[in-house]
C-alpha cells in the first residue's frame, strides 16, 4: 500500500480571510501550506503568533517575511500543539 496526499490550495471568502486576521495566532505544517495561506490570503492576514511544525517550514515562512514566533519540537501536530498551547499560555 502507497500512502499519499494531494495539498489543494483553499479559496476561503473574504469573510474567512477577515477573521483568520483576527486570529490570536496561526500554524503552519509544512511550506505548501504557507505558500497557499499567502495566496489564498495575503501576509497581511497572517496573526501575531505564528508556529510551524518544522524548521523547513519555518524557513519558507521567514522568505516570505513572515516573522515565526516558534517551530514544535518535535516536529509532530503533538509537538505543534504543545507549542502553541505553550506560546499561547493556557
């Protein structure tokens, strides 16, 4: 058995984009999903906190000048969310 996936770049409506503004904080799990948030929304759109999964995730986010608050460690959604939950507080 092969496992696979297929990132498809979303198309939120302005409404969508207008409260992930307003969002405490964003996470990324990899650089297709930065590159399509910024497509999709705009960097102005991305929140104040901002968390990614990976170093190389991280990187993408930081070329296109996106400030990353901090990168999960270990690089799971377990470790992604411990991350947030930290940065965030409880």
């Amino acid at each position: 058995m092969v496992e696979a996936y297929r990132t498809v770049p979303a198309h939120p409506t302005d409404d969508v984009v207008e409260r992930a503004r307003g969002a405490d904080a964003i996470t990324f799990t990899s650089s297709s999903t930065v590159t399509n948030y910024l497509t999709a929304a705009g960097v102005d759109a991305v929140p104040p906190v901002v968390v990614c999964i990976g170093p190389v995730t991280a990187d993408t986010a930081r070329q296109h000048g996106i400030a990353v608050t901090v990168v999960a460690e270990p690089h799971t959604i377990a470790g992604l969310v411990g991350a947030l939950v930290s940065t965030l507080g409880t």
